[in-house]
C-alpha cells in the first residue's frame, strides 16, 4: 500500500470507530432512562420492542425464519406422504396383476 492509500485506510478505521463509540453511546443512555424508569415507575417501562425499535425488525426477521423453516418442514412431511401413497397405490396395483395373473 502507498501513502495515500494508508491515509485512507485509517480515515475510514477512525470514522468507523467513532460511529460505534456514537451507537455505544446512544444505547448507555437509553439504557439509563430506561433503568429511572424500572426504579421510579416500573408499570411504565417500555417492551423491549418499543424501546429499541431496531429489535423489532431483528424479531420480524426471526419470526419470518421460522415460519420458513416450519413451512419447510410441512412441505417435506407432505412430500413423504405423497411417496407414501403413489407406493401404497403402486403396490396395491401390482398386487392386484400378480393375483390375476
């Protein structure tokens, strides 16, 4: 790497690094008045969900994985028990030849 290319990479590395010192920041505080709020008023304290919105849509995602997953495994169940039945029918069939025969 050249001069220049250094200089870049460590602008970057320090905005990178202020930004979560802003995110750290951000959460301590609204982790304090979150916990004046459990110590002074506890029926008021926010779920989870209203007090970091960003969870939300973590839980959306979680959610929405789950009910892949479960839709997938609906599909597999189903999958064998269509194998299942076209075996049963083709065994009945054969049955039904071999006792003709």
């Amino acid at each position: 790497m050249d001069l220049l290319e250094i200089m870049t990479q460590i602008e970057a590395n320090n905005k990178r690094r202020l930004e979560e010192w802003r995110a750290k920041a951000y959460m301590d505080h609204r982790l304090s008045e979150l916990m004046a709020v459990a110590v002074n008023d506890p029926a008021k304290l926010p779920k989870v969900e209203e007090a970091y919105p960003f969870v939300k849509e973590e839980h959306a995602d979680q959610k929405l994985a789950i009910k892949e997953a479960e839709w997938k495994k609906d599909q597999a169940l189903f999958m064998q028990q269509a194998q299942r039945i076209k075996q049963f029918n083709a065994d009945k069939a054969g049955g039904g030849v071999n006792s003709e025969s």
